[in-house]
C-alpha cells in the first residue's frame, strides 16, 4: 500500500482552527451578563418617565418639585398600572397631581394637588394615589 495518499488523522478533530478574521465582521464580546439578563433588559420596560415640556413649564410655573426617588415609585406605581391596562393615568401626590401616560411613558401635564381639587379630568383609565 502506497502511504502517498492516506491523509494523516487529526487526534482532536473539534480543535479550532486558527482562521484570519474576516474585515468587516465585529469582534465577539464575551460580558459578565448572562444571556438570560441580557433578554430580561431588552424585553423589561423603560423604568424612566420623560416630562413633556408642557408639564416642565406648568411645574416651573408652579413651583412643584419632585425628589428623585418620589419619582422612582411614581414611576414603578405607573409601571404596575401599566401591567394592568392603564394607557393614561391621573397620581395624586400629597402636593401635585400630574397625568401621565402609562403607554408613552411621559408627564402629560402637572398642577398643585390644590388646584386639582376644582379640576376635571378626561381620558383617565387609571388613578394612581401616593399619599406617603
């Protein structure tokens, strides 16, 4: 038998081959995240409300101010009635009524809670009440 023609047999057929890189192809990162939360933050919701520039002038306006983890829980609270099929919402705030809508996920409008007393609100689905 002529040994010319028997090709040699590899001891680790799976070994990777190294191979040029293609141009044009982004290099693979390897993260600390693992793929079950990186699809739990492409499918989560966006947890930050934006304010309309409508409701920025009224709260200048009016001087209502709203610490960052009162808008936190407003944000959650909007985020829960959201789950539940609310698409615009009227919270009631011990100091400001603002609407907000759940679907867009923006401050439509804000007043003083004093001034919300005398109102009518429309195209409400949802209220959402922070008296703490």
């Amino acid at each position: 038998m002529d040994n010319r023609f028997i090709q040699p047999m590899l001891t680790n057929p799976f070994a990777q081959l190294n191979q040029p890189e293609k141009k044009g192809s982004a290099p693979i990162k390897t993260g600390s995240k693992s793929f079950a939360q990186e699809l739990q933050t492409a499918v989560s919701p966006n947890q930050h409300l934006n304010i309309s520039k409508h409701a920025k002038e009224r709260m200048m306006k009016r001087g209502i101010e709203i610490a960052s983890d009162r808008w936190s829980q407003i944000s959650n609270k909007v985020q829960q009635a959201k789950a539940m099929g609310v698409t615009e919402s009227l919270v009631l705030l011990p100091d400001a009524a603002l609407v907000i809508s759940a679907k867009n996920q923006t401050v439509i409008t804000a007043m003083n809670r004093h001034e919300a007393n005398t109102q009518i609100f429309t195209n409400i689905n949802g209220t959402i009440i922070i008296d703490q």
